[in-house]
C-alpha cells in the first residue's frame, strides 16, 4: 500500500485522484447525509488503487462559510485559536467549528460535519491534511477566475491574482444569467487535484480543522517525526557500523602490506645502514687527516700548550667546545701566560676570562689564571712562542 488520494468532496459529487493514476479524475454521486456510503461508492470506483496509505480531501464550496475578517498581525496558531474563539462573530454556525485561513479569507464550516467526512474516508487511507477548495486551487493555479460547485441553486467563483485568492463568492444562480460573477472559466479538477497530492505537509494551522482533529493531526505528525527521526539515527548507527567494518578490513590489509614492505625492504635498509656507517667513517677520517695536517688536533694542542706553559704552572681544569679552548689553573706568574699563548702560532684570541687571584701554597705565592682562545693553523714559515 502505497501512494496518496486527493478528494474533492462536492455537494452532490465525489472526485478524486490517486498519485497512481496521475490525472485520470474518478467520479462518484453521493449523498453528503452518508458518507460511508459515498466513501464505498468512491472505494468501488477507484478499484485496486483504491487503498492508498495517505488521504487529502478537499472542501468544496457547498460546505463552506467564507468570511474576510479584518484581524491584526498574529501568529497561524494564535490567529487560529481567536477564530476558533469568536466564531459566532465571524460565521453564521452554532456549535464547534473547523476554521481554515488564507490570504486574508477565512472559511468554516461545523465540526460534527467534517468530523463524519474524515472518519469515512480515512478507510481509504489516512487523512493527513484537510484543505478548502480554495486552498487547493491557490496551490494549482496563478492567476484568474474559476466556477466552482456550491449547493443546489447556488454558483460559486474563486478569484485568484499573482498566486493570492483575490474573491471567493457563492451567490443565487439565475437562470440563463452567466455572467453575475463576471468572466469566469471551468475549473480543471484534474490539476488542483494532483496540486492538493503534495499537501501533506501544509502545517495544520493552515487547513480546514476543528481544535479536537487539529491536535489529532499534530500528534500524529509528532510521532512520524520521532519514526523519522529514529529511522535516521538507526541509518546512522548502521553506517557507522558497516563504515568501521570497512575501515577494520581495510586497516587489517595495510598492516599486511606494510609488513611485507617492511620483510622486502629490510635487505636494502641494512645495506642503506652499511653505506651510512662508512660515509661518516671516511668524513670522520677526512677531518682527522685535515686536523693533522693544520695542528690544530687536540693532541696537538695539548702538546704545544705543555711546550708552551711555564714549569711551575699547573692546569686545574682544561675545557673545549669545538671552538673555543679555556684553561684554569695557577702559577707562580700568571700574567706572563698570555703573552706566551699570544705569540704562538697556533693560537689566536688569546684572553683572560675571570681575573687573577694570588694565594700561598706551601709557603710559595701563587696567582691563579683563566684563560680563553682559539686555535689555527699556523701559517708557513711562522714563528712559534718558543
């Protein structure tokens, strides 16, 4: 069961179509006093496309009291709920109404008849919308004038400009008179009919409902957007379900595959490892050789500082960066090591670091020194210190 039903119910005829059937218009006589029994005779014609899972009827004029009450800017919900309110000043009904609004008209007509209509046809499907016919028309057609049924010796006109109703009219039809509605043309039910298909969305503030159906509407709308809503959440979840399957497969095999690229290529980055070894190797070894052949190796140096020193001195601490050589220590005359590193070849930037201090030792004056500098290679034929 599938598809939806839109109803035209008129004073004396029923017409309807079914998404379906597309445009083929199916019509039936019918006693509005009976509505099962229109509702059979509707069931009988439509035959196997008959049982539809949604229904929209469409109000005819013949039903209907049309009003154009002058009411402020409200809300659809609060402007719905001061018809429902003061109804006795707006329609010629007693009792409970259902209340409709469009383009300023509003229309009406008594609950306990559009109460029967919905309950016979809803055995064709359900009723999800209820809307006027000059509701549907609205939704078919742009602009112009169109007869429409009303009741027996009655005419009705719907006048429709730019896609807003303009006039909706029943007046007294008078015998050979066509003309007291001005130009007017047939209305093409087929397509309002096929318009009013897709009206079940149409917010039940805007169609023809009583309070008591138009809450039965809202929770029903209510609960197909918590099916909705849990159908989505479930789509979700099975998603993310059959998405972390994937990306498990998916993550098994690179595994695999990185697994074996790394058994293939464990050969060449040894060999890789081998090749790296040996290049520092021979940078290590070209340095070494560069060292020594400059005299700036730290042998070297330390040889030349031990040439270089005096005999009483006596290095306590001796520190290299890479760049820069700092000695401490003490002697019996510390300030005369400067000029002795200075004048050496293989020296440069000779300089004290922290001042001198004298002391005693074992009876003996001592000065402690801290000395900074750098080292070169000494040029060819160069002098050194001593």
């Amino acid at each position: 069961m599938s598809g939806t039903t839109a109803i035209l119910l008129d004073a004396s005829r029923i017409r309807a179509v079914t998404s379906s059937t597309g445009a083929n218009v199916v019509e039936v006589a019918w006693d509005p006093s009976f509505p099962p029994d229109g509702a059979q005779r509707l069931r009988d014609a439509l035959g196997a496309s008959a049982q539809t899972s949604s229904v929209v009827l469409v109000i005819g004029l013949g039903f209907l009291e049309v009003a154009y009450p002058e009411l402020p800017p409200l809300a659809p919900q609060a402007r719905r709920s001061l018809l429902l309110r003061d109804a006795d000043r707006y329609f010629p009904i007693e009792g409970s109404i259902a209340v409709a609004w469009q383009d300023g008209f509003a229309f009406a007509m008594q609950a306990r008849a559009l109460t029967p209509f919905v309950q016979a046809f809803s055995e064709l499907g359900k009723v999800d919308a209820v809307l006027t016919l000059p509701q549907a028309i609205a939704q078919a057609v742009n602009s112009g004038a169109y007869n429409a049924d009303a009741v027996l010796g009655e005419r009705g006109t719907v006048t429709l400009r730019e896609g807003a109703l303009r006039e909706v009219r029943r007046f007294v039809a008078t015998p050979g008179d066509d003309t007291a509605a001005g130009p007017t043309r047939d209305l093409d039910v087929s397509g309002v009919l096929l318009a009013a298909l897709s009206s079940r969305s149409i917010p039940t503030t805007s169609q023809l409902l009583d309070a008591t159906t138009a809450a039965t509407f809202d929770r029903r709308r209510v609960a197909r957007a918590w099916r909705s809503a849990a159908l989505i959440a479930a789509s979700v979840v099975a998603i993310a379900w059959a998405g972390n399957r994937v990306r498990d497969s998916e993550l098994v095999q690179a595994q695999q595959q990185l697994a074996q690229l790394t058994a293939d290529a464990a050969p060449a980055q040894r060999a890789a490892l081998r090749l790296d070894r040996a290049l520092t190797e021979q940078r290590l070894l070209a340095s070494a050789d560069s060292l020594n052949g400059s005299g700036t190796t730290p042998s070297a140096i330390l040889a030349r500082l031990g040439a270089l020193l005096p005999k009483d001195a006596f290095v306590q601490r001796l520190e290299w960066d890479g760049t820069v050589w700092r000695i401490d220590g003490s002697a019996t005359d510390a300030p005369r090591i400067v000029p002795l590193l200075d004048a050496d070849a293989h020296f440069a930037d000779v300089r004290i670091v922290s001042a001198s201090t004298r002391f005693l030792d074992a009876g003996k004056q001592r000065e402690s020194f801290s000395i900074a500098f750098r080292t070169k290679s000494p040029s060819p034929g160069a002098r050194s210190g001593r």
